[in-house]
C-alpha cells in the first residue's frame, strides 16, 4: 500500500537511506533538511519522479515552519502517515567546557526540533486514528559518553517525549518508537573519525575514554539504521510502541 511519509534530515546519512528505502518500498515521500544544496543531491540520486518525492528546505526548529509544510504535504498527497525524525546536530566538548550558546543549538534541533515535529504529525495522526511515527536517537543518549554530555542529554530527552508521546498516543492508534544508532557511516561521523584516527579506535574501544569497541567488528552503515526505522514505521510493527530500539552492533551491551 502506497503511503505518505514526511522525513526531517533527509540531506544527511541516515535520513537519505530513510528515503531511498521509503521510495523503494513505493511510498510517496516529503524530504526536509536545513541543508538545501544536500537536498538537491539527494533528489538526483533518488531518480525518483516528482509524483513520489518533494525536497523542501526546512529548518525544524521553527514550529510554524514544520506545520506549514506538512499541511502542504497533505494538502497535495494526502495524509502523512509516516513520520521520521532524523534532524540533528552535534557538538563535543568536556561538561565543564561546554559553551552555553552550543548547547541551546544542539537542544534547538536535536529535542526542540522533535517536539515540533512530534506535535505538529502526532495531532494530526491522533484525529485521523492511525499513524507511526519513529525518532532517531542514539546509544549516546543511554550511556555516558567523553565529551558528550550535552549531545546525549539531547538524545535521551527526544528519546523521551517520544516514547511519552507513544503513551498519550496509544489508545488513538498512533505508534511512536525510537531508533537509538551507534557509531555510524555518515558526514557527522566521518569529522568524528577524523580526529581519532579512522575506524580503528571506533571499533576497538578507548579504556582512557571508558568507551567499548563494537563487538559485531564494524561500523553501521546509514542502511542499516534505516532498515530499523522502516521495520518500526511499518504495519509489520504495528504492536510495537514506546520502545528503544538500539542498532549499535552490541557497542553499549545493552546498557
């Protein structure tokens, strides 16, 4: 059944793969990302027809904007039956180093930014009895990480409102569900790597950073991720909600 999705952070890693596999699945999809240039990228890698996918620049931490588009994405196609939040922003530093300013930007898009989307699809989805919608977290948001405090408050607390959305939500036929990632190919990760030294430290673990290895050997893939996304916003889910669903190749144990 061909259906309606509306991702957030379409230009990056992950929401690209979100796409490309919502597309490949034959749904229609609505692509937004701060990032118009990587927007323009990713349409011509879709190949996809005008018919199945709109790119539209979009910054998620204004509410306005996010409802704006998403009345004109049902307007056109109809409702919007899947929801990703893929959006966000990060920024390390020691807690006690931390730069005020840098942690209001990364709360901006990273939990702000998910209320927004969560309260502007939810409400919609909740009128019309049915929907799902899936947050990408990550396993920073679980554990503490080094010079990641402010990242992964960020994540715990969309975390958070998503599965607490979930609860609100349950008895009008809405699912919310929550992908936490662990280290994965991507731009973010790419500038990450790059001052550690590759994949080698990723994967192996850093005792001075009180950081395991990944003990399936390798870092994720953005389809990887997307592959859980997919599963979580699909019918085939359909008794699953609230849940944290964590693809980090064993890398937090479960914590």
């Amino acid at each position: 059944m061909t259906r309606t999705a509306w991702v957030t952070g379409a230009a990056g890693g992950i929401g690209s793969a979100v796409v490309t596999k919502l597309l490949a699945d034959g749904h229609r999809v609505a692509a937004t990302d701060v990032d118009a240039a990587g927007l323009n990228g990713l349409e011509k890698q879709a190949g996809a027809g005008g018919d199945r996918l709109r790119c539209v620049a979009l910054d998620v931490t204004d509410r306005a904007a996010v409802d704006a588009c998403i009345a004109a994405v049902e307007e056109e196609w109809g409702p919007v039956h899947y929801g990703a939040c893929v959006a966000g922003v990060i920024e390390m530093a020691a807690v006690a180093d931390a730069d005020p300013d840098t942690v209001r930007a990364i709360f901006d898009v990273n939990v702000l930014g998910v209320l927004h989307v969560l309260g502007a699809l939810g409400g919609r989805m909740a009128e019309r009895g049915e929907g799902s919608i899936v947050t990408v977290g990550s396993n920073a948001g679980m554990i503490p990480r080094v010079r990641m405090g402010a990242y992964g408050a960020s994540k715990a607390a969309a975390s958070m409102l998503t599965r607490t959305m979930g609860l609100e939500l349950a008895r009008s036929g809405v699912r919310c569900n929550v992908v936490c990632a662990g280290s994965t190919r991507t731009p973010m990760q790419a500038r990450f790597q790059g001052e550690i030294g590759g994949d080698g430290p990723v994967v192996e673990g850093s005792l001075s950073d009180f950081r395991l290895g990944i003990p399936v050997g390798r870092i994720a893939e953005p389809e990887d991720v997307a592959d859980a996304v997919l599963y979580l916003l699909s019918d085939r889910a359909r008794h699953v909600t609230m849940t944290e669903l964590v693809v980090d190749g064993g890398a937090s144990l479960m914590s």
